[in-house]
C-alpha cells in the first residue's frame, strides 16, 4: 500500500459532527432514497409501461399486446438497469440532494422521484461506461453488457437517463415553469456529459507525450480536469441546481449549488482516479480490478500531476510501459508506489479537498445559517474522502 | 422482383400536385434544411464547443487547453455525426417539419434549428442502431462504428440526441415556456423511441412461433405495430407537435399533429419493411444488404401479415428457415416473392396508406384551408410510398 493513500485519513481534520454520526446520518437518507428508487423504476413487470413510455404512449399501448408490453420492457429495461442499480454503490448522489433539498427547507420526500433520477442516471451511464470500456466488472457483478448483451445494455443504459423526465413529470405535475427549468438543468447535464465521455473515450495520451517529453504537465492535467468536470461534475451541478428550482432559491444561490455540486463531482472523480490505483474492496471482494487505469494506459490525474514531479528517467519508463501494455504486476505495484511517494497522489487529494471547500467558501454565506449547513460541508468532504461514505 | 412491389407505384392514385412538382418543391426545401443542418452541427472544428457543450460549459471551457477541446470534441462527436449525415438520406423529417411550420404561418427559417435538429436526431439514432444490428453498411457508407469504433459511434449517437436541446435554446432564446414545451417533446420521444427500441432488439419472435403454430397473426401484427409506433413514430408525432407549439396551435390541433405525424412515421417504417426485401438502391449501388431482415430472421410486418395469408405449410418452412438462418440466396428470393403472392406485402402498403389517410382525416379540418394543405397531403403520401422522395 502506498503511503500517502494510507496516511490520508490519518491528516484529516476531522468534522465535528464526527465520522460515526456522519454515517448514521447517510444511512437513515440512503433507505429514503433506496425507497424513491424502487418506485420510479419499480422492479414488477406490471409496472413498466408506466416506468419507460411517456404519459400517452403508455396508455395507448392497451389491448391484447399491453401485457406482452409490459413483460418485454421489463426485461430489456427495468431488468438490466436494476441489475446494476440493486447491486448497491455508494448513492451519494441522491443522498447529497436530499440534503441539499433540506436545508434549502424543500421538501425531500416530495421531490423523491427527481432524487431518485439522479442516482439512475448515473447507474445508466455506468451501463453504458462498461460496455465503451468493455470492463466485465461493476460493483463486484458481472457488467450489464456481459449479462444482456451489448445492444440491450446501450439501450436501457441510455433510456435510465429519461427517467429524469419522467421524474419531472412526477414531481411537478401541476408546474410547467418548474418542469422546464429542471427538464433543461438534465438535458444540460447530459450535453456536458457526453462532450466528457468524447475526451474521456479519445485519451490524453497525445498531451501525455508532450508532458513527459518536456516536463511540464500543464495541458495533460487541463485536459484530465475539463475531462472530469464535464463527465462527473455536471450532473452533479443540474442535481444541485435542481435543488435550488425547486426551493424557489434565488439565481445567485442556485449558481453557487450548481458550482458546489460541479465541485464536489469532480473531486469524487479526482479521487476516483486515486481509489483506482489501490482497487476498490467491498465486503472483502474487488468491486473492479486494481490500478485498472495504469493497466490500460489511460492518462489519470494521478499520472499528469506526477509529470514535473518523477525524475524525467522514471516518467519515461513508466509511461512508455503503459502505452505498450508491457507493465508486469510488479511493474504496476511499483508504479503506484513511485507515484505516492512523488506526491502525485497527494496533489490529486489536495486539489480535490482544494475544489470542495472553495466552492464551499461561495456557497456557505448564501445558505441558511443553521447546524444543517455545515454538516452539508461535512457530508462533501465525507464523499470526496471516500472512506466514510458507504 | 415481386409483382406487388413493382406494381405499388402504378396503382397509386397519383396526387393533384404531380409527382414532379412534389419533387421540385422538396428538393428546394431540402436545400434550405440542409443549410440549417451545416449551421447546427458545422463541420469546422472551431465550432465544436459551442455545438456540443451547455452555454454554462463552453465558456469555462477557455485557456490553454480550449484548442485541444474544440478539436477533440470535433473528432469524437461532429466527425462521427457528419460521416453519416454527410452520406445523405432522405431527410423527409426535416422536410415535412419546415412545410407544417409554413402552412401554419409560422416562421420555418427561423425554426431552422429545431428542423435541423429533427434530422440529427435520426442521424444519431441510425449511428446507436448500427451498432446495436452490428450492420457494416448505411446509406452506402461504412457504418460509423466501423470507421470510429463502438464506443465514440455509441457516445456521438446519443449525443446528437441532444442538439435538439441546443436547437431549442437557439429558437427561442427569449421564450422559457415555449422552451420547456419543446424540451418536454424531445424527451416524450427519446423516452418512446427507447422503449420502442427495447422491444425491437427483442425482436417478436415467440410471438411468431405462437402465430406460426395457430395460424393467428393478431398478437405478432399488433408487437409490431406498437414498435413501430414507438420507435418510428413518436419522434416524427414530436417534431410536428412541435411545429404546433412554434405557431401558437390551439391543443386540438396540437394533438391532430401529433397523431398525423405519428402515423406518416409509423407508416414509413412499414414500408422500410417492404423496402427491405427487395434492397434500396442509391446511383446503382446498394444502400445496404437486401432483404437484411429474413436473414437475420426478423419478424417484421410483411412475415406478420402472412400469417394466415399463406398456406400453414409454407410459412412453417420460411418461419424454420428464418430462426436458424438456414435459408440460401434462392430461399430468401423465393421468399420475397411468395409474400408479395400471398398479399402480404399489399397488406403492408395497404395499412400505411390507410395510417395516413386516417390521421389526415382528423388534421385536415383544423389546419387553414389553402392548396398548401394539400400538397401536405400529398408530401405525406409521396414519403410513406417513398420512390418520389429524394
């Protein structure tokens, strides 16, 4: 194990509601959110035209066939997406928003179906990440594309992301302005995304050469955060600017949540990259392959901030044994060791800490001032630090 | 060739206007659409983050790394998008949209984006498909995810989903409510085409087995129909009800749209069936592998409407054949021909036209009555009867 992922929740400084209430707190929320998930995609047959078809299409599917129907698009949509959904993950999505809604004096419980949204999201583009990635593993499973096949698997990965409309639809049955603000806050969200996906699936392995040939990591680590914020913080953001719409929070609060909730996304992902160096347990099994990232040889943040910060000879050898895939395990073992002790790691988790609490610092003064608003600090840090959360 | 395919176009009764007229009047609309389809999606790379990226993003998007964004975004989503875009295609979407917008007073120039948005829409939606029948040819081209790869041709096809989203902020950049109407259409559609997608790539086929054994087509005729309807239909019944929203329609007359442009949708999708059996040809060379679907052992509406149609024994053999692909070259060709024989194939044409004319009987009394009306009649007919258009 390297040391600066060991040392790193040793340097916290612990938030004073404490780690234990902390998690009691996210627990009691999860069962409320696992709840809204099960009734915007509820896992009956019977109720799969109500969960996929827009309003009037599902009551024109009627007569003999409507059975049929609702059979079939249960099993190559409801079934697939809760494959992976039912298998857990963290949900800290959900659970953010609900907290964010509750502070905000929103009504959490109301605004269940679009909280629920936000977390399928997220399980579709996992669905839809594993089949680009063709990574046979998701949350200690088999990936949905191994067990339904790849054209299944794009389709229902695609069609969890409409469940935000019909989540709209739910929430706000009685408010077009409403349901148009947050319907474009999603479709936002889903642009950003895919542009994400498209820097994301190309690489930086282009700036990469130029990093490591002449020393300066600037462009490879740009492009590792436009990368990250546009696939992981976005949805993030439209989640959290929902918040504010549907509170009736003013423009300029609404823009902080968003670029909170864009921070907080980013630095998950920051530190996503991190948690791919060590592999990630749960319940003593590996949820995926361990430093999968170096493995395939794509340019993480870890790797950008080591550029500048390995001697030039070990950067080489490192990267060109990543481009061809000519690392041995060792090799690999090796390399996440060199790429603590550089301080890369630690960079990653400064820079992720760094993002949270400025745009904290521009959020807090707009927020309410109660105790609920700095243990909504607390819960930030508790999902970008990882090792509280889930 | 089979007689009925052949004699369709003779026993049309051929509409007032004139197939050359029909023909001079699209071409000139076509031309119009085109130019909003460069100015949505323009095939410079400079433009790529403002076509792909939220307004949000596009501008935080700045600095060292912009260059290298806009020429990645260009190379991931406009280049895989215009590869097929760029092939042609009928473009008969775009074209009726502009047609309903003129006839209902409204301004189709300025509706350009959203027109052009309809075709991209496809376009996005035929890249998913592609991948998802691993089909290596469209519109005689190589199809995208052959030339891109699965994962950047899955990634770009969904993203073009989303310029309807950019089309909608360019028409109405004033207006939020119209906004949310619009936004609320893309998705209705996106969330039907998917379910209508899902049932598709399951195909129909214990439904045939049952229809095969007793010699009822009901069951396997109505799968067909609603995928159809889903898949085929609800983005066109959106753009057209869209069309309603742009002009200020009253509902009634929104809803006629709706339905009319769900039928001439669903419509065309049946006649693809029929077009598929004997092969689209472009400047004489394929578009794409005739009669794909018997040999992929299908059930699309021609197999469907046969049953009943032909004798017990004979589509048992074709049936068998179809589900183990054992059928050779001169099988398929007998095939063709004995569901033209049997009335199959006329059953098809039959039930598009009389989608049409049914839908339109319910339209036509709501829209102004002008000439201009019916040459949308007329426009309809020549895109589900297909060989007048483009």
């Amino acid at each position: 194990m390297t040391s600066a992922l060991l040392q790193h929740s040793e340097t916290l400084t612990i938030p004073p509601m404490g780690a234990d209430r902390v998690r009691q707190r996210i627990d009691r929320t999860t069962k409320r959110v696992n709840h809204h998930i099960d009734a915007l995609c509820p896992s009956t047959p019977a109720d799969a035209c109500a969960t996929w078809l827009p309003p009037g299409q599902a009551t024109e599917a009627t007569g003999a066939s409507a059975p049929v129907v609702a059979r079939r698009l249960h099993r190559a949509l409801t079934a697939p997406v809760r494959h992976l959904a039912d298998a857990g993950g963290r949900r800290w999505r959900p659970v953010l928003l609900w907290e964010v809604i509750e502070l905000l004096g929103g009504d959490s419980e109301h605004c269940g179906p679009l909280i629920a949204a936000t977390e399928l999201l997220h399980t579709g583009s996992l669905i839809v990440d594993d089949v680009q990635d063709a990574s046979p593993l998701r949350r200690g499973r088999p990936a949905v594309h191994t067990v339904f096949g790849v054209p299944t698997a794009v389709n229902a990965g695609t069609a969890a992301y409409f469940l935000w409309d019909r989540a709209v639809q739910l929430t706000f049955p009685d408010d077009a302005a409403r349901r148009g603000d947050v319907r474009a806050l999603g479709l936002a969200a889903l642009r950003a995304a895919h542009a994400g996906q498209a820097l994301d699936l190309q690489g930086h392995g282009e700036e990469m050469d130029q990093a490591v040939a002449g020393g300066d990591r600037h462009t490879a680590l740009d492009l590792v955060r436009v990368t990250h914020r546009l696939k992981s913080g976005s949805p993030v953001a439209a989640a959290l600017e929902a918040a504010g719409f549907v509170t009736g929070a003013e423009p300029e609060l609404r823009r902080a949540l968003g670029a909170f909730g864009s921070a907080v996304g980013t630095a998950y992902q920051i530190t996503d990259d991190v948690a791919d160096l060590r592999g990630v347990m749960r319940a003593g099994a590996p949820t995926k392959q361990a430093a999968e990232d170096l493995r395939s040889g794509k340019v993480t943040m870890p790797l950008a901030h080591a550029v500048g910060r390995l001697p030039q000879h070990d950067l080489n050898r490192i990267w060109q044994q990543m481009r061809e895939g000519s690392g041995s395990a060792t090799a690999v073992v090796e390399t996440r060791r060199e790429l603590a002790a550089c301080g890369a790691v630690q960079a990653c988790l400064d820079e992720a800490d760094q993002l949270v609490n400025s745009a904290w610092s521009q959020l807090e003064p707009l927020l309410p001032a109660t105790d609920h608003s700095r243990w909504l600090y607390e819960l930030a840090l508790s999902i970008v630090r990882r090792d509280q959360v889930a």
